[in-house]
C-alpha cells in the first residue's frame, strides 16, 4: 500500500508541474524518452504504476526539477510559490 501512495503522490506532483507550465503529457513523453503508453499510466489519477527511479530521474531532468522536490509535495509548493512570487526575467 505504501508504494501505491508514493506513486500517488509522485504522480501528482508531476502532474501539477505540467500544468504549471503549460505542457502536455505527449511533452514530456518525448522530452524524457519515456514512451506515452507508459508514461501515462504512470501518471493515471485514480491508479498510477509504480515508477521506477530510472522514469523519476528523466522525468525530473526533462522538468528541470529536483527529484526530492517531486518525492516531496511540500518541497513541490514551495518551490511553485517562490516562481510565482519571482518570475523568470
């Protein structure tokens, strides 16, 4: 059960730093090599797989985001606050 809410978790975290920036899924499929069937059933809302560290290691280079702050949904928030508080310039 414990894995099922890690991948959970990382899922959502994924999920919220494609929103926030505006990418897709079929993005991030390309962009970390991941192929779409796979990636999008580790990404699923209700069910997501497991991912291995291997997938969480490309998806977070691919994202540009430390994988801790992908582990860790408050490190996630934080992080998502700081770049709205300062914009890119």
């Amino acid at each position: 059960m414990a894995d099922g809410l890690l991948s959970a978790r990382v899922a959502r975290s994924i999920r919220a730093v494609l929103a926030d920036e505006r990418l897709t899924q079929e993005w991030l499929a390309e962009a970390s090599g991941i192929p779409m069937r796979t990636l999008a059933r580790r990404l699923h809302v209700r069910q997501p797989s497991a991912m291995s560290i291997e997938e969480l290691a490309r998806i977070s280079a691919a994202l540009d985001v430390d994988i801790a702050d992908l582990l860790d949904e408050s490190r996630l928030s934080a992080r998502r606050l700081g770049s709205r508080l300062h914009p890119p310039t």
